[in-house]
C-alpha cells in the first residue's frame, strides 16, 4: 500500500507545480475542473494496480491527467517508458503500429488509472499496450449531477450531450478531431471517437479489445459506431479481434462474437451497470470492482488475462501484424488464483476466430524521441530518465 500511496503523491505534487502553466489557457475552466481532477486521480489510484507506474512515469504523466482523447503507449513493465501522444498520427510515428492490444479503463478517466490498467495488460500479453484516456471536463460535471457516472451503463447518453460545453469553453483537442467525423462528432465523446479512429485506421492490427467499468461503454460506443460508418472495417476487425470486459457487461455488436465478460463475484456496483440480458462468462472468486492488488477483494486482471489468453483462439490475418504473446505464469502464482479455466465455463457466444497459426512473439518498442510540441493548455511534462 506505500508504492500506491507513493505513487499518488508524486502525481498530485507534480500536477500542482503544473497548474500556473495550464492556467495560461482557460483559466476559468482549469480551475474549476482542477479540484475535481486531483479527487478523480485519487479514486484511480484506490481502483487501479497504480504501483506498477514508475515514479518517473507518474511525473511524466501528472501534467496531461486530464487529456481527453490523448493516446499512451504502455509496454510491460521493466522495459521502455511510457509515451504520450496527442494525435492519431503521433502515435504511429512513435511506433503505436506495434501494439496488439487497446485497453479502456473506467472510474475517475484520470491517465494514471489508465495507463495502470494498460500496464497490467501489457505485463499479461508480454507486448506493448495503446490506451485511451476519458479525462474529466465540464461534461462530466453535468453528467455526474444526473448520476451519470454512477449509473453510467444506463445514462450512456449524457456525457455526449453535454461534450459541447468542453468545446465552448477552450477544451484542448486531442486524438481524433473533429473535421473527419461529421455529424458524429456532436453525438459522441473524444474518448469515444478517438477509440474509434484507432479501430478504424488500416495502420493498427489490434487484436484484443479489454475494457474495465466505464471503459466498455467507451468500447462499446466506439464499435457500433464503426460498424454503422464503415462495416466492411468492422467484419475484418470482427475475425480477428478478442474482447474482454472486466467489471461490467455491455453490449457489443452482433458480429463481434468472441467476447468474454468477466465480473467480481462481490461486484454489486459492477452488475447494478450491466446489461442484465448478459450473463457472466467468469465470476472471480472474493473480488470486487477495484483491480488494486495492494487492497483485499482486487481483481487480479493481469492474471486473469493470461488464463484467458492461454486458452484463447486468435488468428493472424498477415505475417506483418502485431501478435500476442502471453507470458507464462511462474507455478506459485498460479496457485493463488482460482479462474475456471475454459473448459468449466459456459459459453453465450459461438467461437469464430481460427486455431493459432504460429507462435506467439513478443513486441518492444522502439527507442522515443524526446517531445517538443506543446500541449495546447495542458503541461508539457518531461521526459522520464
């Protein structure tokens, strides 16, 4: 519980050294929304396993915690440093083509919980992980008001609605913009529509999707919103993509078949957002919503994703495309952990993605240079040692 502890304090010190910067651009909406910022890292730092960030990482991150739409490049841990992107394009020149996997994490949108979450992901498929990060603006005030964030699976529609106000008030744009999404782009939120872009752009093989709490309604969001623009995109994606839900069940559409929903078997919070038509694929035993393994009652994810993984059936549509490697379990780990494996599960969906057809590989990142542009409101931070 100290490395959390730790960890939190070193964000939020270096998030106040940052505030006369971000002051400079929307200085009324910053100090607004600041106070509730620094309480929404703190609520990640309770729900997600945020020991696994380095101190370095933490200061790196601790200026853009609230950059909605911005997109993270996690690799496992021990290996290269976090890397931050602003734009779609800046993620495929710092090597963004080499992740297999995109992670949406939930709670406070904060990007200590998401790339938190990624991280264990990554330590999981032993490969470097794309993240999305919620944020928290003006939206999502009007939204909590309506209880929105507490009922989330069921007042989906609101963020969208009010995404206005951030765009009125100066919001900094990051990931997808505006000018190639239409219509769309009033309907849906910057995480939402950046997720999408990922998913849509021929640059990026992804081929697994894992989402925890608010994050599979993000995942959610972004695929029928794919499939409804470009579907021939969304039936590739469909044979080759594995989807994981952790803590809430959301629907996804028909043709993406080869989801499975895990859930804390005392996760009332979880279950009182899903989707009640959905059962459970797995139910974890003496586990709650929160993933932080310094706290009793965690869902182990990263642990949980290599025994699905393990079992797991995902094709490779071209030597070229990144591919999962999962990392192997030592023996006295996987004795604390009591998952069912696959063949003691009952499944909802039929299988349709092939046998694997060549080893698994593990992906490493190449080297980063350090970032000069600037962050349009939001601190540019250093450039972790």
């Amino acid at each position: 519980m100290f490395q959390t502890a730790f960890t939190l304090t070193l964000t939020q010190f270096a998030r106040t050294l940052s505030l006369p910067e971000r002051l400079q651009r929307s200085p009324l909406r910053n100090l607004t929304l600041e106070a509730l910022r620094q309480r929404n890292t703190a609520l990640d730092a309770l729900f997600y396993d945020v020991k696994v960030i380095t101190p370095d990482e933490a200061f790196y991150l601790s200026g853009s915690l609230a950059a909605e739409g911005s997109i993270m490049i996690v690799p496992p841990s021990g290996g290269a440093a976090i890397t931050l992107c602003e734009t779609l394009e800046e993620f495929a020149l710092r090597g963004g083509g080499n992740a297999p996997a995109l992670a949406i994490a939930g709670i406070g949108g904060s990007a200590l919980g998401a790339a938190a979450f990624a991280r264990n992901v990554a330590d999981a498929i032993g490969a470097p992980v794309a993240v999305v990060v919620s944020g928290y603006g003006l939206a999502d005030i009007v939204t909590e008001a309506f209880g929105g964030h507490f009922f989330f699976g069921h007042l989906r529609g609101l963020r969208p609605v009010f995404e206005m106000l951030d765009d009125f008030a100066g919001r900094p744009k990051f990931g997808a913009t505006d000018k190639n999404d239409g219509e769309t782009a009033s309907r849906t939120s910057l995480d939402t529509r950046t997720v999408r872009a990922l998913l849509a752009d021929p640059r990026f093989s992804f081929r697994l999707l894992a989402g925890h709490s608010k994050g599979n309604l993000v995942i959610s969001a972004a695929l029928h919103d794919l499939y409804k623009q470009d579907q021939v995109r969304a039936e590739t994606l469909a044979k080759r993509l594995k989807i994981v839900t952790i803590g809430t069940r959301i629907a996804m559409p028909p043709i993406f078949t080869d989801v499975v929903d895990i859930i804390g078997e005392w996760d009332w919070f979880g279950e009182m957002n899903s989707r009640p038509f959905i059962s459970t694929d797995q139910h974890i035993p003496h586990a709650w919503h929160h993933t932080n393994t310094d706290l009793a009652g965690h869902l182990p994810v990263t642990r949980v994703l290599k025994e699905i993984l393990a079992d797991a059936t995902i094709s490779q549509e071209s030597e070229a495309a990144p591919t999962l490697h999962v990392v192997a379990e030592p023996e006295a780990s996987k004795a604390e952990t009591t998952v069912p494996r696959s063949s003691e599960r009952t499944t909802r969906r039929p299988a349709t993605i092939d046998k694997v057809k060549e080893a698994f590989s593990e992906k490493t990142l190449p080297d980063i240079p350090p970032r000069k542009t600037d962050r349009s409101g939001e601190m540019q931070p250093p450039k972790p040692h």
